[in-house]
C-alpha cells in the first residue's frame, strides 16, 4: 500500500465525524438524543454544532430553544433525516427500532451508554470531547472535577462517618447500591452507605428501619415534584427511625443527582458533605 493512501486511511479511522467525500472536519450538526448528552455537549462548549434535542433536555436554558425532535423514547425519525445531521448522539432509552431505520437512511448515529461510577462519567466526558472535537475542554472540565472532589475527600477522609439511606424513587423503592456513583456520592462526602453491600438497588422500608440510619437523602427521579417532600413526612412518622428523631432527613433535587456529569458530580458531592459535616467551614 502506497505511504500516502494509509495515510489517508488511518486519519479517516482517527478523526471521528470523517465520511468519504467531505472535509477532515468534526461533525457540525448533531442531534441529541437524551439530556445527559445535551448536557455534556453544553459543558464542553460544542452547542453551536447541536441543531435539535428532545423535549426533556431542558439544561441549560438555552437548550430549551434548539428544534425539538420528540422524546427520548419515540423520535420523529422523518424529522431528524429532513434536518440533515451528521450525528445523531443515542440515549439508552432510544428505541433501536427507530435508531435502525435512522442508520438505512443514511444517518450516523453513536450510541451513548449510561455511566455508574465518577471515573466512567469522566471517561465519556472524554470521548465526547474526541467526538466533538473538544478533547481540550473535555481535559480541563475533568481535571477541575477531580481536583474539587479530591479536595473535598481529603477533608472527610479522617472525619466521624454518618450511617446514610438514599432513596431513589418511591415505588418500588431502590437505593445506591455498590459500584455506582450514587454510592460514591455518599463515600467521598465522609458517609458510610448502609446499602454498599447491596448487589442491586432494590431495597425495602423494613431494611432502613433495621438498619437505623443517621441520615436520609431522598431523591424522586421522574415522579412528581412534591413526592419527595411526601416522602420526606412518611419517614417522619416512624418514632424509633433515628434520621427522623433528629430531623436529619433531606430531599435532593434529582437532576443533579441522577444524571451527572463531572462537574454536578462535583457539585452533588460537596452538597451531601455539607449536609453530613456542617460543622467544617472549609466545606461551607
């Protein structure tokens, strides 16, 4: 093979948004598919490159004003191949009936799967930025999340650790389990997470009375906006709960807590430690 066409070759495999036929050049009209995704195109600057999203990707503000192609769930498939893009960027929930018919029409798409722990939040937040031709901003927004969360772990690493419940939903009620970020939450902020043991999330009402934790977050992904506060005034009720004695019981908001990126990770840590150690001003 001739130098100059391998050449060619291995730049076509490297740069991400190369076709045949167009410019060396990242994709410059992409379509997300899930809030997460839009999120993170924002956080490292790439939103001029993003012409639509779904209705839930509502963060930032300005997301609110990109061409809607319907929800995460059930795209308009006609619409998102009459826009032209040259990424499509999946969610999870993305059905891959409607992603199918996208890629025989000709559409790229890039299927972006959910992140369970800090370090792999950091790892797609790197390939982002390699797909988006970003991987400078993508460097420096991990490096400042690492350094704020390291900063916070040096102060609550040596510090009496809280016994924490984190409720995730209502019914059923699931919880952080090990080996997810949720977990990590409650870890770096100088807590011990009563269900780290756990292999799953699913939890009962009956195991947080018997374990008795000092501490309860709760956070209702998806439901409505007072089921927290709901929530929140049912724990009250039990006497004996020791989070409910000592009025130590707190609702998060789910948005940051349940789809993070690095930087609301970063953020969502520092919040849990200055509710489990508000007596430290370095964390005010």
């Amino acid at each position: 093979m001739k130098p100059i066409i391998q050449c060619i070759i291995i730049v076509a495999v490297l740069l991400p948004g190369f076709a045949w036929g167009e410019s060396l050049s990242y994709p410059q009209r992409i379509i997300s598919l899930g809030p997460i995704i839009t999120e993170m195109i924002y956080l490292l600057k790439a939103d001029k490159q993003l012409i639509a999203n779904t209705n839930y990707c509502i963060v930032p503000d300005d997301a609110k004003n990109k061409e809607k192609i319907g929800s995460m769930i059930e795209m308009n498939v006609e619409k998102i191949v009459s826009m032209q893009p040259n990424l499509v960027l999946a969610s999870p929930l993305s059905k891959e009936k409607q992603l199918s018919m996208l890629e025989n029409l000709g559409v790229r798409v890039r299927r972006i799967t959910n992140p369970r722990t800090f370090s792999e939040i950091c790892q797609l937040t790197m390939n982002m930025g390699e797909i988006l031709g970003k991987a400078e901003n993508a460097r420096i927004v991990i490096e400042t999340a690492k350094k704020n969360v390291d900063a916070i772990l040096s102060i609550t690493r040596n510090l009496p650790k809280k016994r924490v419940f984190m409720q995730i939903g209502i019914k059923p009620l699931h919880t952080a389990s090990r080996d997810t970020f949720l977990n990590e939450y409650i870890e770096y902020a100088g807590g011990i997470n009563i269900a780290s043991l756990e292999k799953t999330g699913v939890y009962s009402r009956e195991k947080v009375l018997k374990e008795n934790p000092d501490v309860i977050f709760i956070t209702t992904m998806g439901s409505a906006e007072t089921a927290g506060e709901q929530e929140k005034e049912t724990w009250m009720q039990y006497p004996s709960l020791k989070a409910a004695r000592n009025k130590e019981i707190y609702v998060l908001d789910s948005y940051l807590v349940c789809s993070p990126t690095v930087d609301k990770f970063a953020r969502t840590v520092k919040k849990i430690a200055q509710v489990l150690h508000p007596e430290i001003d370095e964390l005010k």
